[in-house]
C-alpha cells in the first residue's frame, strides 16, 4: 500500500482546549508521521500514511474531539509525500494573530477532581488545579491571543514541575494556561469581616467548621464572589436572606455530589447530563417527596436549583457533615455581583461572618447559569458561566452591537460571521448595575477586536439600554422588543421565512407606545405584522402595578365588571383601597394600557389569593405555576373578537374566577383552570391565523414561556392540531436572549437597504 | 353682576366697570392709579431682572392657594431665585365668558395680597374676556421685574464639586395637591399646596452668605428637572440622599398610589440653593429661621465625576439614576 501526504485544517474552538497533544496522541495511535501546529486560522496538521487509517484518524477527530473542542470545519488537500520519520508538536507559526474564539470558563474535570482527593497526588486539596480539558478561561482573560501572560494568571511563574507539566504534549497539563500547584499558584486564605487575614493552617477545614456552626461566608469563586451557609441550617438561611434583603426569590443550593441530589430532587437522564457536563449550570428540578431541606430556601415552590461544585475550590468545600451549601452570587438587592476584592471587601463586610479569598484576579465577572429542562428538552433561563462567550453562527453579518433589554440585560456583538451573546448582566435598574453593563461592553470590544457600525436597540424610550445606544454616533435601528424575542427563537431553529409568532412576555414598548406582552404576530426576520392581543387593561400606577398585583387585580375586576356598583363583592375582597383604585383608573393618571400576559398572571394569581406583593420579578407567574396540576383539563372562557387584528377578552374568565373563588374551588384548579384558558386561545388564535395566512410554522417566545406548564401545554396542543412548534434551547425564552433578535433583524433591514 | 359676559371685555363701559369694581379695588398704588398706557418706573438698580410666566391650573382654587396667589408668587420666586429684589409685576386675564365674579373678585384679592406680602407693585394690567369653552375659567399671565443685588452672583452654571444643596422643606406638596384634588381620589387628606413667595427667606439666605452659588426655584418637573439642568449647565455630577429628602407622609402616600416619584413633582414654594460646604450650615439655619424654610434641609452635594449624571443613594441600597423627566411613565420592568 502506498503513503499519502495530508494537509488538514481544522477551524472553531480548537485552541486552548488540549487540540495539538489530541491529535499527537492519536497520530501516534495510529502510527501516522508527520506534524501538527497552531495557526492564526485554526490547527494544522500535516499528516503521512496509509489512506485509509488517515481516514480512520479524521474520522476520529472529527467525531471524538477532545471535550472542549467545537470543531466548525475541516479541510484537507492532498500533498506531495515527505517521508517523516515520526510525529511531533511543533512551534506555533508566529504570524500568529487573533483567535475569536474563546471557551468559556470549564467546571472541573473527573480526572483534576481526582488529583485534588488522592492524598498522594502533589496537588491534593489544591483549590486551583486545572487542566487543558477545564479550567478558568473566559473570566480570567485579559486579552488575546490566549495564553497566560494574557490572563490573569500572569502573576504566577510556574514552579519546575508545573512548567514540565505545561510542556510534555502527552501530559494532560500540556499548554494549560492556567496551570499551577501549591508551590507556585494562587493562595486561599481566610478573612475576618473586617478584612484581616486569619493565621490559618488549613482554610478549608476552618470553612468548614464554621460553616457547620452556621457562620456566613463569602467565597470569591470563579466569576465573583458567593455568599455561603449550610442549606440544612434555616436560622443561618434567614439571616443570610435577610442581610441579600431578599425575602422570599428561590435560593440556588450546591450540593456534594449527584447522589445527594437525588435525595432530595428528581433528576433524569438529561439533567443529570446537564448537571454533571463541562458547564455544571444550577438546574431547575423538581423536588421528590422525600425532600427535606429547608422550605426557607425555595418558599412556595415545588422546584430547587441545584448545582455541583464547578471548580475545585468547591469541590474541597464539602464534607460527610456538610452536603448542601447555599450558594448565592454576592449581591445586595439587585447590584451587581461583586468580584473584585476591595468593593466586596467593602460592600460586604458589614454582612458575612468570613471571607474566603484567594489572589486570582477576576478580570469578566460573571454569573452561574440556570437551565431548566421541560418536555425532556433543554432550556436557558440564564446564560452566564459555561456558556458565554461561546458565539453562534451567522453569515453575512455586518459589524453590529445589539444594546439588548433593560431587564436581565446581554447584549450581542457580530464579527466574522459570529454572534457573540454577552453574559447575563442582571437588570439596568441602578447605576452599579448600568455601569457593570457600560464596562463590559468596553471589554468585549477591546477583546474581539470590535467596533460596531451600527447600533440595534429596542424601541423602549425609557430603557437605560436605549439611552445607552442614543450615545453613539452611529447608525440605528430600533426594534420592537416582541419581534426580538420571536426572531432570537427564529434564529435558533433556522427558520428565515414567515411564522406564526406567540409572544407572551411581561413588558415591552409597542409601536402604538403601549405596553404589549400578550402577542400573536406574523413575522420574519425583518418586518412583523401585529395580528392579534390580549384587549389592553389600564396599569395603575404603571411600575407600581408591577410591583402590587392587586392592582393588577381590581383593574381587570373593574373592566370585567364594568361599573362601582357592580363590584359590591370585589370591594369586599379588597376593602376601601380598591374604591379609591377605580377612582384613580377613571382618573387615567398613570394608568398605561397593557396586553401584556404577565399582568394577567399578576391580576388572576392575585384574585386567586396566592401572591399578595411581588418581591422578585416573575413571582406571582411562579407562584401560581407551581400550584398549578397539568392534569387537569377544565379551563375558564375566554372571547376572541375580530376587528382590524383579534382582540382576546378575558373578562368573562375573570367572573368565572370570582365565582369559583366565592363557591371556594381550590387554588390549584383555579391556577390550572386559568392557564388551561391561555392554552386554549393560544390554539385558537393560531388555528384562525394559520386560515388566515396559510402559515403551519409557529415560534413560541418571550419570558412567559419560562412556565413549564404552557410550554409544554401549548406546544403538545398545538401540536396535536399539525402545527410546526419552535422553541427555545441555546437561548432564554426571556429578555436575556432578545439582544439575538434585536441584531438579526437589524442586520436584516440594512442588508435590504 | 354674578358672572362675567364678553361685554366685560369689549372695552365699553363694562369693562371699565369690572376694571374699577375689581382690578382697581385691591390692586390700586400711585403707579397704577396714574393709569398710563405703560407703567413710568424708577429704579435704583444697575441690572435688572425681567422675566414672564402663565398660569392655567386646574382647579382654580385649591388646599393652600388659587391660581391668583400662585401668579403672584411664580414670578416673584424666578425673580428672588436669580439673585433680583422683585419690584414690580404686571397681569393679564384671559377670563371664560360665565365665569363667577365672585370667584375673580377672590382671585384678584389673592394677588393684591400676595402682592403686598412679598412688597411687589402690581403696575399694569390687562383683561380679554373669550367666548365659553374657549378658556377654562380664567388664565392669567404675570410678568415681573427685579433689581439685581449688586454683590451677588447666582447663576445656573455656577455649581462646583463640593456644593452642598439645600432645599428649603418638603417637596412635592403643589403637584400632589393639584393632582388629588382635580380627580377627587378621595386619598387627598392633608395634602396642601407650598405655594408662597420665597424672596424674603431668599434675602434672609444672601444676608448671611452672599457668594451662594445656585439658586433655583424646583416649579414644573420638580427637583429632578431642575437639578439636571444645573448639572448640565455646571458640567458637574450630583448625587442625592434618598433617607435625607424631605416628604410629606401624605405626599409619599400619594405618590406611592399614583406611582410617582415626589423628586418629579412640581413644587411651588420650594427652591434648591447650591452652597459651598464651608458656608453651607450658617445658611441652613438661617434658612431654618424663616416660616418658609422650617424644614429645610441638605439634600446632596455635587461631585467631580465624569458624565453629568444626577443620580441618588437609594435606601434599599444602591445608586439610582435621577434622569431628566421624559414626560410619560412608562413601566420598564417585566
Ligand atoms: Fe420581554
Ligand atoms: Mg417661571
Ligand atoms: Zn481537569
Ligand atoms: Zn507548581
């Protein structure tokens, strides 16, 4: 048989990731001459042998690469042959230039595990060990191309045998950049709440200890810093949620290992995939019977989000005693999460007993991921660690930074047919916050190398994220925020041409400068056309009604019911202020008219008695899901009306809620019955647009669709009546994954200009 | 003569009637009795400060005032607030045909009142009666001037980093008031209006610190409006206590119905002075010495930071953007 020669180019997230001892350890295998190297395009490979074990190698490559690797393309041309005698890694060219590519931060690897619990290994119990296969990435570069002078490593030389690790290609540590021990790494130590570092031998085991006592830490993890304390101790969880003023949102709990897990919580197949992968995000998941910890932690809920220790830091953190932590980002009501040592120094000493520290700089702060698996798929409530800043492709793309949402803010960059989604930011609510937003922003330009031409934004005057883009002296182009939810869903299930749009979301800024939230549209990925709305209801107060569902409440009362005196019975429920409320909404004073879903959540889960005052976004939606049965079938009528678009009335569900509440129906059928009503209208409205336009296609979006209940619902039902039905999976279903629309559809109008 | 007809406006002998049964009865001094067809002044000040301002507030009469005093003091306060000793005013009314003769007798009582309380001439006049419908009740314009103390300088672009600001009690009482009252909410309790004339407690501030960098009057837009505007025109940051502002309980609780922030509401009593920190005390409690700033109180101070921002210490914790009034509220959270 006759040697061939191979040129073979290998492009995506192929740098960085354990690529080059991959692909020697394999030619190797194989018994293949030749070379392989990193270029400024990607990896080459210069490959010599028989034809059908080079095909055999690539098939390997191309199927089994190293965990971390996302190969986008391979390409091969033949070569002249060159008799090498062996295989070898050889020096990256120097032309080397800037990668985009850059992985995201990695959970820690079963073998670095491993390593930290054998007592013989020379870095057992070491907090920092890493290896090419996981590690710190995205939070610690500073700047590109990869490697450690770039990183916030940069202040740690290697010792003898680190640096012997970091350069034997068949060492698992071959080119980690972050590579250290404890002789020469990052050091972890402990402080008092008045900054001073506590004489400790073991850090670890003193965490521990107090811990268990019920002391409150700080712990500077990956991406910034965590509040701490036992998850079995609910004195320690209501002091811990009373200095994050934090009353009642769901706490995220860490816990030793699967099996603990499962103590408390179901866990399937795919979760366990989720909760165990290279991310290790905090998984939604239902909590079993047998379940035991706290109600403290997930007040009203039948759900907890869990996750496993994601660096080794956390790993070391767990005992046979301690099996639960609450872990919590660092934040006071709404701020940003802390992550650099002298404002977390600042802003929580008066609050945690301890600190844990350590002095690995965070350069990108960063958030934990939440998923949630519904219909045994895959979705993203919130896109952070483990994911950004991981691009999705798109062609022909100019250079545009997409603003995003004001709430649970990212925002997108394009470049080199790449979109590059930000991190979770949180909500552009306080100027810490806007200013978080403002900075990251700057790093992300000055990392990939980005200047925008044009700015996309949403059509919200008051968002400080359109303020925000009004500042640059550049093109724009305003989006309306529903479209964007319906084309980031779009764009993630390749559609280009004409859907059925269901959005139904909390609040956005209409073109008729109403607050929408309850849409039926028919769109692509440049023009939508409104079809069809829940009938507008006056918001009392505006962000107040948001905030006081009652309000919510006596205004739908009030429309359904028509006039004062017919709302005898609704006074007795809400007393003298519901009086004074029909006062001020005939006033019109504040009152802007909504068709937004998540006010009708509001206004029915607080008739049914469930959410007196929202102190956490999506609450009374939450609340009432988690009450509700997807096993019952009645649902509460509701009115379709056609004028120039379809008016959805509820008002008559709304006395079918009263009445059932007078004759003292259970909550739950309540619940079940008024989302079984949005289900039902959901079909029928997409039934009449499908005769209408002869559309099969239907796209389900915006934050609503969070609620497992509907979405699983509305898309079996519509199913079940032929319908196509697209949902999200690599992007939240809430405004986190609307800066995606917003430059789809501004790249979209320019291109047709 | 219950009501006003448009021969009341027609120049004749009704008009002339209504201009001395009522004008003349309260405003009447040596000037305006001269009855010239424009006011002969004298005045001993080198500058002068001029400026106008329409009143068109509904309801005419309210808690704490009616649209006559609040002509009155409008203009005297954007004369007192530039550093002016207001002298004399002039008024137009734009009357509806069928309005009360008794409510305008009232209103015009007010004015001579408040003129007289705040020791401003009314010089000259003028009366236009409109067809019903065409006005609502009665408008009335006011113009005034001032003579500009000589050893002071206050001017909008004179606040600098250190400034201390100091208002001189609680904010949010006029808007609040007029709101209530006009939609009979029926959650109006004690709220009243601030409407007064600020020159005196003005004269009383200078007394003790001539140099006080800024002061303006916090009308329409409230505070909020106002500071950003000093802030734009001083090109400096300024940051707010939220736990030191001074709000009524009645106005907090109507606010917080309607869901308003009393930082955007209008005041009509109330000013906002920039003072350097050293002298900012010895004019607090001067202000504290006067019925109308009893309350006052510092508020914030101005920074060096970049960005012209005005932004404010929250009490849940954290910094909060006190942005320009954009003139709708629109919700922005989901
Ligand atoms: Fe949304
Ligand atoms: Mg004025
Ligand atoms: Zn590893
Ligand atoms: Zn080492």
């Amino acid at each position: 048989m006759t040697i061939k020669r191979y040129f073979i180019v290998v492009n995506g997230i192929v740098q960085g990731v354990g690529f080059r001892p991959f692909v020697y350890n394999l030619a190797n295998s194989f018994d293949l001459k030749g070379n392989v190297h990193n270029n400024s395009d990607g990896v080459h490979i210069d490959v010599e042998g028989h034809k059908e074990t080079i095909s055999k190698f690539l098939q390997r490559i191309e199927h089994n690469p190293p965990p971390l690797a996302r190969i986008e393309k391979i390409s091969i041309r033949e070569e002249i042959v060159k008799n090498y005698s062996f295989f070898e890694i050889i020096e990256s060219k120097k032309t080397f230039d800037i990668i985009t590519l850059i992985s995201p931060d990695i959970a820690i690897c079963k073998d670095c595990e491993e390593d930290i619990k054998s007592s013989t290994n020379r870095r057992s119990g070491y907090a920092f060990t890493n290896c090419t296969n996981c590690g710190p990435r995205f939070s610690i570069i500073k700047a590109l191309p990869y490697d450690r002078e770039k990183t916030t490593m940069n202040e740690f030389k290697m010792c003898k045998k680190c640096a012997r690790d970091y350069s034997d290609p068949t060492n698992r540590r071959f080119h980690a950049q972050p590579n250290a021990c404890q002789d020469c790494g990052p050091e972890l130590w402990v402080e008092d709440n008045e900054g001073n570092r506590l004489e400790i031998k073991n850090p670890i085991s003193f965490v521990q200890n107090k811990l268990a006592d019920g002391k409150i830490f700080a712990i500077k993890g990956l991406g910034g810093y965590n509040l701490v304390c036992d998850g079995g101790n609910e004195a320690a969880i209501q002091t811990l949620r009373a200095l994050k003023r934090r009353p009642f949102k769901p706490l995220a709990v860490m816990m030793k290992n699967v099996e603990t897990i499962k103590k408390h919580c179901k866990v399937t197949e795919l979760e366990e995939e989720l909760l165990t992968g290279i991310r290790m995000p905090i998984i939604i998941l239902d909590q079993k019977q047998t379940y035991d910890l706290p109600r403290v932690i997930a007040p009203n809920q039948k759900t907890l989000g869990v996750m496993l220790p994601y660096t080794p830091l956390h790993s070391l953190l767990f005992s046979d005693k301690l099996e639960t932590l609450i872990m919590t980002s660092a934040n006071v009501n709404g701020l940003p999460i802390e992550y650099t040592d002298s404002a977390a120094r600042k802003s929580l000493s008066g609050i945690v007993d301890y600190f844990l520290t350590h002095d690995r700089e965070i350069y990108m702060p960063i958030d934990d991921s939440v998923l949630r698996v519904v219909e045994e798929k895959q979705t993203i409530i919130r896109r952070a660690r483990g994911f950004a800043p991981e691009p999705f492709k798109a062609l022909n793309m100019r250079d545009i930074l997409a603003c995003g949402p004001t709430m649970k803010n990212t925002f997108c960059i394009s470049k080199d047919g790449f979109l590059f989604l930000s991190q979770f930011n949180g909500d552009l609510e306080n100027l810490e916050t806007f200013e978080h937003y403002k900075n990251n922003i700057e790093r992300y330009k000055e990392l990939f190398s980005f200047s925008p031409k044009v700015i996309a934004h949403d059509l919200h005057p008051e968002y400080l994220s359109t303020k925000y883009a009004l500042d640059y002296d550049l093109p724009k182009i305003a989006v309306q925020h529903h479209h964007a939810h319906i084309v980031s869903c779009m764009f993630e299930n390749d559609l280009e041409r004409k859907v059925i749009g269901v959005c139904f979301d909390g609040t956005g800024y209409g073109t008729d400068g109403k607050i929408w939230g309850g849409e039926f549209m028919v769109c692509d990925r440049k023009e939508f056309t409104r079809v069809g709305h829940l009938d507008y209801v006056k918001m009392p107060g505006g962000e107040k009604a948001i905030k006081e569902p009652w309000r919510m409440a006596v205004s739908y009362l009030y429309k359904a019911l028509g006039t004062r005196e017919d709302c005898g019975r609704l006074f007795e429920l809400y007393g003298e202020a519901a009086e004074k409320l029909t006062k001020f909404l005939d006033s019109n004073i504040n009152c802007p008219q909504t068709s937004s879903i998540g006010r009708l959540f509001d206004a029915v889960s607080h008739i049914i008695g469930i959410t007196d005052k929202v102190t956490y976004e999506g609450q009374a939606a939450i609340e009432l899901e988690a009450l509700s049965d997807i096993e019952i079938q009645e649902a509460y009528s509701y009115n379709i009306i056609k004028q120039d678009m379809y008016i959805i009335e509820l008002y008559k569900m709304i006395k079918e809620v009263i009445i059932d509440k007078f004759d003292g129906v259970s909550t739950k059928i309540m619940a079940s019955k008024f989302q079984n009503a949005i289900v039902n209208l959901s079909v029928s409205m997409c039934t009449y647009l499908r005769r209408d336009t002869g559309i099969n296609e239907v796209a389900l979006s915006g934050g609503v669709f969070q609620n497992p209940y509907l979405l699983k619902k509305i898309s079996q039902n519509l199913k079940k009546e032929g319908f196509e039905v697209y949902t999200h999976t690599h992007l939240p279903s809430n405004d986190s994954g609307l800066a995606i629309g917003q430059i789809i559809i501004a790249n979209s109008i320019i291109g047709n200009d | 003569m219950s009501a006003i007809t448009l021969s009341h406006g027609s120049g004749g002998t009704q008009t002339n009637q209504l201009i001395n049964d009522v004008f003349f009865k309260y405003f009447s001094n040596d000037i305006l009795n001269q009855m010239n067809d424009a006011a002969h002044l004298a005045i001993d000040f080198k500058k002068l400060a001029f400026t106008t301002d329409s009143f068109v507030v509904n309801p005419l009469f309210f808690k704490g005032g009616n649209i006559g005093k609040l002509a009155v003091c409008g203009t005297v306060n954007d004369l007192a607030v530039s550093g002016a000793k207001p002298l004399y005013l002039t008024c137009a009314f734009i009357i509806e045909e069928g309005f009360s003769m008794a409510d305008l007798e009232i209103i015009v009582k007010t004015m001579a009142e408040e003129a007289e309380n705040s020791g401003v001439k009314i010089v000259a006049g003028d009366t236009k009666v409109v067809e019903k419908g065409n006005v609502d009740g009665v408008y009335i314009n006011t113009s005034g001037i001032g003579g500009i103390y000589e050893d002071v300088n206050i001017n909008c672009a004179n606040a600098k980093p250190g400034d201390v600001i100091i208002v001189n009690g609680t904010i949010g009482d006029h808007g609040m008031t007029i709101i209530c009252e006009r939609n009979n909410f029926g959650f109006e309790g004690d709220l009243s209006s601030d409407c007064a004339s600020l020159n005196t407690l003005v004269d009383r501030m200078l007394e003790v610190y001539n140099g006080i960098h800024v002061i303006r009057d916090a009308t329409r837009g409230g505070v909020a409006s106002v500071l950003n505007e000093i802030s734009d025109s001083s090109n400096v940051s300024i940051v707010l206590e939220e736990n030191l502002l001074p709000i009524k309980e009645e106005v907090k609780g109507a606010a917080e119905m309607l869901g308003f922030d009393p930082l955007y509401i209008a005041n009509e009593g109330k000013l906002c002075a920039f003072v350097p920190e050293a002298q900012a005390q010895q004019v607090l409690l001067a202000m504290r010495t006067h019925p109308l700033g009893r309350n006052a109180a510092i508020i914030g101070r101005v920074t060096n930071e970049i960005g012209k921002k005005v932004y404010m210490n929250t009490i849940v914790g954290g910094k909060r953007l006190v942005d320009r009034p954009s003139g709708i509220l629109l919700p922005r959270i989901c």
